[in-house]
C-alpha cells in the first residue's frame, strides 16, 4: 500500500507542475538556538497554467498561520507533511503569504560549540528542504529563492546568492540574499557562525569567498590551497561560463558530508581544514572539485528523478578527477581511475543494481558513472566531448534532464554506438575490464600496476628482482605501495631488504604503507620504524606510535616523551591517542588524573563526533570508564550523524553484557538529558 500511496502521490505532484508553476519566493526568517526552533514569513509568486481547486506545498511538521493568496484569507489543510491551498484558482498570476513556525527533526541543525556559541546549518539533499522552509520535495519545481535571515550580530550569516544587504536593529543584523535564476529546493541553505572569509576573484571576475573559524587562520592556505585553481580549470574544460553570481565554500561542525553543493554556497566538513601537514593525508581538493562541478551539473541542469542520479554524480565525480588531473598529474589520474575499477569490480560480485536504476549504490552512481564518462570522453575524441557538453549545458539550464537529453547532444557530435553503450555501462552491472585495462595501459604507471599486481600469488623468491627494481625506480608512489602491500604476509627474513627500501623511497605515501602493513616489529628493524615518527603524516605518526608502543614495552616512556605535544589533525587523533598510551604506561606519570580528565573532556559534546568517537574508543579500549565516560557515551546515541549514533548505540548494547556496567548505566540513568534517557532505556529493554 505504501508504495501505490508513493506512485499516487509523486503523480499528483507531476499533475500539479503542469497546472501551476512556481516562480519565486522570498522568506523572512529568525532563528531560536536555544530553543532550536525557526519561524518565517514567506511570499510566493506563481502562474496558475490551468484552473485548480489545490494547491500544496511540502512542509513537515510546521505550524502556520495568515495564509493568503492574493491578500484575501483562505482555507488551508495542514497534513503534517504539507500545507494545501484550497482554493478555486484560475489561469494568472498568483500571490501566495503565510507565516510559519518549525522545530526541525532534521535538515536544519544547531551544533552547540564552546563558549555557549553556536553553528547552524542545513542539509536539503537526502533530508529535504521542507523540514525547515515550505519548499517542494519534487527537484522539477524549479523557483528563484530570496532568504532574509535575521540573527545575533556577533555572527556571519550566509545564505544562496548574492547579499544584497546587511542592516543592524541593536544586537540583530538582517542579511537579506538574492537568486537570480531558478532551482530546484534541495540545494536552498543557510548557515550561521563565527567565521571569518578571504575573498578573491575568478580569472572570469567572479567572486570567490572562502570562510573559515578565526581559530584555524593558519589552516587557511592549506585547506584552500587549489581552489582558485579549480574554479578556473572548471570553467575553462566545461567551456560554460560558471551559472551563477558568486561561489562561497564554508566549513561547518559536525557536517553529515564530505561536503554539499548548495547553489552558490558549499558547505564541507571540517576534517578537510588541514595544515601542510595534514594535507598530505586529507585534503579538500577532490571534494572542493566534486561540489564545485556540480554547479553545472545538479544545480544549473537537474536529474528528472533518481534514475537519471550518474547525470549528477558521475559528472561531479569525473570532472572533480579531470581538475585534480591538471593538478597532480596523469599518474594521480589513471591511478585514480585504477582503484576505483578494482572497487567497482569487486562490489560487482555481490552489487546486482546497474547505474540506471534509482536504487544504484554511491559506488555506482559515483565511480561507475565516472567510468562511463571517461569511456565515453575517450572514445569520442576530446573536441566533440567538449562540444557535446557544452551544448546539453546550454541547452538545458536550469530545466531538469535525463540521459536520453545527454545522449540526444552526444549523436550530434559523433555516430558512437551509444546503445552498446548504454547496456554495457549503464544498465549491466559487471565491469568491462578489457575495455577499461585497454584504456588505462595508455599510461606508463597503470602498465607497470598490472604487471606488478599480477605476481600477487607468486612465491616471493621468484618476483623479488622485479619488486626490487620497482622500488629503486623512479615510478609514481601507487606502485610501489602495492609492492609493499604484497609484503605483509611475507616471512619477515625475505622481505626486510625491500621493506628497508620501501622507506628509503622517502615517499610519504610508500613509508606508510609501511608502517601500516608491519604489525610486528622485529628488534633488528626497530631502528628503522623508528623513522617513521618523523614523517610529515599525522596518520604515519599514529600507525607508527601505537605498533612501536605495542611491540617495544621497555621504550613505551622514550616513544611517549617524543610525541608528548602531538596534536595532529583538528579532531586530535595524535592527542587522544597519546592520552590514551600514556594512561595505559605503568609508572610513566604522576599526572593520571588530569590526563584522564583531558581524555573524557575529548569525549564530551565541545567537541565534534570524530573527535568523541576517537576518545570514546580509547577510553572503552584502555578501560578508562567513569559515570562521566557513559554519560558521554550515552549522549552519542542521541547525536544527529547517524554513524556517531550507531557506534554509541552498539558500544553500549556491548558493554551491557556485562553486569557491573548494567548497573552503572542504570545508575547514570536518572541524571541524562531527556533524549538521553529515551535512547538509553530502549537499550536497557532490549
């Protein structure tokens, strides 16, 4: 029944785009963080096409009141999920306002910060729009938004579009931000926090602005190190003038995302704000890229629907490799496209869902739709991809699409056999390896891969000369990686002449392969290990720290005293991992108490989930639990990242095995927040 109610449903909203078609909004709205609440006054424009007696809007679980359509009140229905005009609306142009308050169950988010601040932002894509403002769940409605937000003076507000003005009433400034051109509701946003922002400007002159918190300014040039860069390689390879009036790029606590293409404003998580260090592990570049080439590809042409998913996120995903492409070279390119073809080959076993289906895995929609994209870019020749691409972007913009309308572009460039295609790539779910290894041995690297990545069941003896070689050469890092992942399990005595090689590669990437595949550690090669607490990797650095702590008790203080003012990334694995060693280290401080206090605080809710989670683990791992740890732990169930949530839930459902912990979770019980205590008791019951 369900799914007729969805089909009728989904009909109904396709019969109400062709009798009405919405053309603008604006809302006035204030926002209550304490009580995380938001309420507005909003104004729609629209042209009724042909005459009706309903018309609804998505919104979930808002109260409204002063509903008018052209000035004069009308009666409303209010079914929790939408708000429905009845009305007997005629051909013309129609003015629709009302006022509405929420408390948003999801979409709009409020992240409690130190110091009593605060971050909120939103999330419409996968979690729609309509949980926070009246809006239209279907992507075909396409409006221009017009967001006035008003909000404490101490913050930065950031919404769509251009802003058109800031005015201050006391301790309440008012941001009032302008659309030019439609979209679909999934990509409306707004967020709110204590940043500060660099401007620059495009080669094209558009304005580019790069937020970010005061606390990480030296973290700037790292984290938007090519962002420029990507902007105007983008530009210049799509051959389509960026779509809109400005392209901002924020990051925010706790966000549920790599990262978010809201029109004009990306939102990303604060993972990818990175020093020079740390950016040899994690950077933003790829999904700076990904988002960014959504502009054109989600936000100025959107999918019909879920079928048509790859024509988003296989663009976002292909052109993001082309721009990292023109900045770390063809190697990074084809290794790339390597290890996502060994991926996509091997979820292809169990994965019987094709990249033409609404239910396609990210792996399919993402990677596979790259593939396709890179096969189709190869086989057509560069100029009449470029062609092709441009006219289905000029063509289509700011409509919705499906394949057929790219395809419709790509016949008139080239007599490709699309169809062949199309069942290959598109709608058959194994991987066409030789098409793919034909493509991919162009490059010299991706040759020397296969070749190395055959001899993965060859006794050692026999391929030891050639993996010799490859790590005196001067091939690119992937190669020599996956000669040192072909090490692990090899007898230490064979392979210890090439694992020494591997770290005098001097490549960060091979050293940690390393570090990563060497568990135990002889004592004639502590020496060498050793090094590795000096490569520029906090992930080296914390690999390489806890197997020498495990495998070297006598050395546990020299190691300790060493990495003793670690930090490492901004969600303090090296830190909290220290703690942790250096609590767990018999007679190594006198200061357990307050190291055990700096650990639990990791834990507590001044920081993000990453860095809770990390902390919550160690102190569970090390057996460092107080009232306060399953507190803490507890307040993670009630967390709106569902992978904090779940590790909190399967942690405790663990740790209530035991008896003892029963009865401290039970004591704690009456103390706990309200939505603490929910989550709690469930578990208790189970």
């Amino acid at each position: 029944m369900k799914y007729i109610f969805l089909l009728f449903t989904g009909f109904l909203f396709a019969q109400q785009t062709q009798n009405v078609d919405f053309k603008s909004v604006s809302g006035r709205l204030t926002l209550n963080s304490k009580e995380k609440t938001i309420a507005g006054a909003v104004d729609f424009q629209f042209e009724v096409l042909k005459d009706c007696d309903t018309i609804s809007l998505d919104a979930k679980n808002m109260e409204f009141s002063n509903v008018q359509v052209n000035e004069k009140e009308i009666i409303f229905i209010n079914t929790t999920k939408q708000l429905k005009l009845v009305f007997p609306f005629k051909k013309g142009q129609n003015h629709l306002t009302f006022n509405y308050t929420a408390k948003p169950k999801q979409a709009l988010y409020f992240v409690d910060m130190e110091n009593d601040e605060v971050q909120i932002w939103t999330q419409g894509q996968g979690r729609y729009t309509s949980n926070w403002f009246p809006s239209f769940d279907d992507v075909n409605e396409k409006l221009i938004f017009n967001l006035g937000i008003s909000y404490d003076a101490a913050y930065q507000v950031v919404s769509n579009g251009i802003l058109k003005e800031k005015t201050a009433n006391g301790n309440v400034n008012h941001w009032q931000y302008q659309m030019q051109k439609p979209m679909s509701s999934y990509l409306l946003m707004l967020a709110i926090g204590k940043f500060d922002k660099k401007e620059f400007k495009s080669k094209s002159k558009i304005p580019l602005e790069y937020y970010y918190e005061p606390k990480d300014v030296d973290r700037f040039e790292s984290t938007y190190r090519y962002s420029k860069r990507i902007f105007d390689f983008l530009e210049r390879e799509i051959g389509v003038k960026y779509p809109w009036q400005i392209n901002r790029q924020i990051p925010v606590r706790d966000f549920l995302y790599a990262g978010m293409e809201n029109t004009t404003a990306t939102l990303f998580a604060t993972r990818y704000v990175v020093d020079s260090i740390g950016f040899c592990d994690r950077n933003y570049t790829n999904v700076d890229a990904h988002e960014l080439a959504h502009h054109w590809f989600g936000d100025l042409i959107t999918a019909e629907s879920s079928t048509h998913h790859w024509l988003q996120e296989g663009f976002a995903t292909y052109f993001a490799l082309l721009a990292e492409r023109d900045i770390y070279g063809d190697d990074y390119f084809y290794t790339k496209l390597y290890d996502t073809a060994q991926q996509i080959k091997f979820a292809s076993r169990t994965d019987t869902i094709p990249v033409l289906n609404a239910k396609a895995s990210s792996l399919t929609f993402y990677e596979k739709g790259a593939w396709a994209l890179f096969v189709l870019h190869e086989s057509i020749g560069d100029k009449a991809f470029k062609k092709a691409i441009k006219s289905y972007l000029n063509k289509y913009a700011y409509q919705t699409v499906n394949t057929q309308n790219f395809f419709d572009e790509i016949k008139k460039v080239s007599d490709f056999d699309l169809d062949k295609f199309q069942k290959t790539w598109l709608e058959s779910t194994a991987f066409d390896t030789p098409t793919a290894n034909a493509l991919l041995s162009k490059n010299k690297t991706i040759q020397k891969r296969l070749e190395i990545d055959k001899l993965k069941k060859t006794p050692l003896a026999e391929k030891f000369e050639v993996l010799k070689s490859t790590l005196e050469s001067d091939f690119y890092e992937s190669v020599k990686q996956s000669v040192v992942d072909q090490l692990e399990n090899e007898n230490y005595e064979a392979k210890k002449s090439l694992l020494l090689l591997a770290l005098e590669t001097n490549n960060v990437k091979v050293r940690q392969n390393v570090a990563e595949t060497m568990t135990k550690i002889p004592e004639d090669f502590r020496l060498n290990y050793e090094t590795l607490l000096n490569d520029k990797s906090y992930q080296t650095q914390e690999t390489a720290l806890y197997w020498l702590w495990r495998n070297f008790p006598n050395q546990r203080a020299t190691y300790l005293d060493q990495s003793k003012n670690w930090i490492g990334f901004n969600d303090f694995n090296l830190r909290t991992l220290w703690l942790s060693l250096a609590l767990s280290t018999t007679n190594y401080t006198n200061d357990n108490e307050n190291l055990i206090n700096e650990l639990i605080a990791f834990s507590s809710s001044k920081y993000e989930a990453t860095t809770r989670q990390n902390a919550l683990e160690k102190l569970i791992a090390f057996k460092i639990i107080n009232d306060q740890v399953l507190t803490n732990l507890v307040g993670a169930t009630t967390h709106h990242m569902w992978q904090f949530s779940k590790f909190g839930r399967d942690t405790i459902r663990l740790l209530l095995k035991n008896p003892e912990m029963r009865a401290s979770f039970n004591r704690i019980l009456p103390n706990l927040t309200p939505d603490a205590q929910f989550q709690l008791n469930r578990l208790l019951k189970e």
